[in-house]
C-alpha cells in the first residue's frame, strides 16, 4: 500500500481531510529536498490527531501545503488533498484563499511574527472576517471581542483595543487561535502551539484547544516534536521522520503498545517527573538525514539499535502491526513485542 494506511471509519461523511500519497518536493541547486515523500491520513470531524516528529520530518510543510501554503511555483506537489470532498490540489488558487481561513483555520508556531505588530489585536482579529464575510467593521469587532472572551482573555473589549507586544507569549496565543477560530472552520492547524510556554500555560493552551474542538465540532491536527504534549490531547497520533509517517495509531496504542524504533526513541526522551529515581534522558543517537540524500532502505536504519540487513536496502511499507495500529519497520513483531515490554517495565 503506497504511502500508509487509512484507518477504518463507520461514516465516510465525517472525515473532513483525507490525505493520499502526496508528496512535497523542493529543487534546490544542491539536489532534490524530498520534504514530504508519499504520505496518506485522515482526519474526521470532531477528532484531534497528534503529528509528531524532530524538526525536518515533514510535517509543518504537510499541512501548510494543505492549507495551500506552499506554492506549486516553488515545490513539486503530487497526490490529492481531498477537503470535505474536494480535491485542493486542482481548486483554482483563488477559490483556496477563499477556504483558506474561513473553512481551514491555522495557529502558527510564533504568535509574535504572526500577529502585525502595528495593529491592535481586535483589528486583526476583525479584518480576517471582513475579508470572508459580507459584514459591517462594527459587527466584526464585536465578533472579534466575543471571541477574545471564547479563549479567555480577561477584559476582551480592552484586550481587543492592546497590540500584540500588549500581551504575554499565554495570551498571544490565545489571540492566534481566536483568530484561526472566528469564521468557525471545519479543520483547525496548530503548528507547536506550546512552544516557548511555560508547562503551566501549555496545559492551558491545549485544554483551551480541546474545549473549543468540542465548542465548534471541528477537526484538529496538533503538530509538535514531543509526544509528552499531545498525551493526553489527542485521539490518535502520527509519527513522522524524513517525510514519511513511519507509525500511526490510536493515542493510547502509540503509548503503550508501540511498534516502531523511532517512537520508541521519542518516548524515552520524554521527561519523567513521577519517577521515584532520577533516570537520564535517552536522545536517540545520532541526527536526522539530508532530505537531499536520505538514507537507502529505512531511512531510520543509520540510527536504530535494532537495525538488520535488509533495513539498509527496502524500504518498509506502513502495515497494521495490531488493532488501531500501523508501523513501517522489518523487525518481527515477536521481536517489537519484547523490546518495547523491555523499554516499558524500565520506565516504570
């Protein structure tokens, strides 16, 4: 199966994104970027997918070419982008600008150099509904406060009138996803909403985001480079490295019965705050490829502990390692089940 598997659904009517084998490449004078190399998902209606990864792994360039963010003039674009039944890659670009914002909604990863710092937040707020809606400036605004007030702004008439250097790093964020919020999308993009937060704000920024997902009934795509975020945020997860998902599954499956070195990899390095010991960290060794000149076979094999003969030549295919579960790696699945109980009875 080209590029992954899609997991089954009772009502073909509720899956809002459905992603198929598209690819993302850019030409560079030093070769081929391969950033985005054949994946394929789905998202449904009222769900929150987890797409993790380190930087360079594909996937904030996944989704801004969803939101048509990446230009077919600078990238060599393939598969289908099917958004609630249509297809974005054959829209004229024209029509994409117009459901960009109004049906597609994205939080960017600074809030700082996203936010025009020389107009006052409600303004921005504002104009993103005038620019989609047949509206007066004064019920814009007024849409603008109330959805100031939706993601907990104290005082929201006041907050609309402050410019973003008015606000903490917390509130930016929270102006950002009012702004992505306020024509009620069906999809909703946040690229590493946390970071540069506190813990404490974290948790505010992500519960904010599970309580406004239940709010408008909307589809969520949380991109972040650390599975101890999304833990408890997200009802399922894709792991992405050098522009391939190498493993997607339900959130608790990805936990507790995952099949893939990589996530292994990621789930070690993830603190621990309820262990009675200190334990170290465990980087994975080593650093992601070139996307120019990724590795022959597993493009992971350079770095797994676990890597055979026939990782360093073929390219393993994403299969269904178990229920709601799929991995792309040649180790037997005796062999994953006994290595990750290992790793599981080590973190406890």
């Amino acid at each position: 199966m080209t590029g992954g598997i899609r997991p089954e659904t009772s009502d073909r009517n509720d899956i809002i994104l459905d992603v198929r084998n598209l690819q993302v490449h850019f030409p560079t004078p030093d070769g081929l970027v391969k950033a985005v190399d054949g994946i394929s998902f789905q998202i449904r209606r009222g769900e929150t997918i987890g797409v993790v990864g380190e930087s360079g792994s594909g996937k904030s360039v996944s989704f801004l070419t969803v939101m048509g963010l990446v230009s077919s003039r600078e990238a060599r674009i393939s598969g289908e982008i099917i958004f609630k039944g249509r297809d974005l890659l054959k829209l004229p670009q024209e029509e994409t600008r117009h459901m960009r914002g109004k049906q597609m909604g994205m939080v960017f990863q600074d809030p700082m150099t996203s936010l025009h710092p020389m107009y006052r937040i409600g303004t921005q707020i504002a104009e993103a509904v005038l620019t989609h809606e047949d509206t007066s400036k004064k019920a814009a605004m007024e849409l603008a406060v109330d959805m100031l007030r939706r993601v907990g702004i104290p005082n929201p008439k006041e907050g609309a009138r402050r410019y973003p250097h008015e606000f903490s790093g917390g509130m930016r964020q929270r102006a950002m996803i009012a702004m992505a919020l306020v024509l009620n999308p069906d999809l909703l993009i946040a690229d590493e909403p946390t970071t540069a937060l506190d813990v404490t704000v974290q948790a505010q920024i992500l519960d904010l985001l599970d309580r406004l997902k239940a709010d408008f009934n909307a589809a969520v795509a949380v991109i972040t480079h650390d599975l101890g975020v999304v833990a408890e945020h997200c009802d399922r997860i894709q792991v992405m490295y050098a522009g391939k998902i190498v493993e997607m599954g339900q959130s608790q499956v990805i936990y507790y019965r995952s099949r893939h070195p990589y996530t292994w990899g990621l789930l070690q390095s993830i603190p621990r705050l309820d262990a009675e010991e200190v334990h170290r960290l465990r980087p994975i060794e080593g650093l992601p490829p070139s996307l120019i000149q990724v590795p022959p076979g597993c493009a992971f094999h350079p770095r797994c502990p676990y890597v055979m003969d026939i990782c360093r030549t073929v390219v393993p295919e994403l299969r269904p390692a178990h229920a709601f579960n799929a991995s792309a790696c040649h180790l037997p699945a005796e062999e994953k089940e006994h290595i990750f109980s290992q790793i599981l009875a080590e973190r406890r």
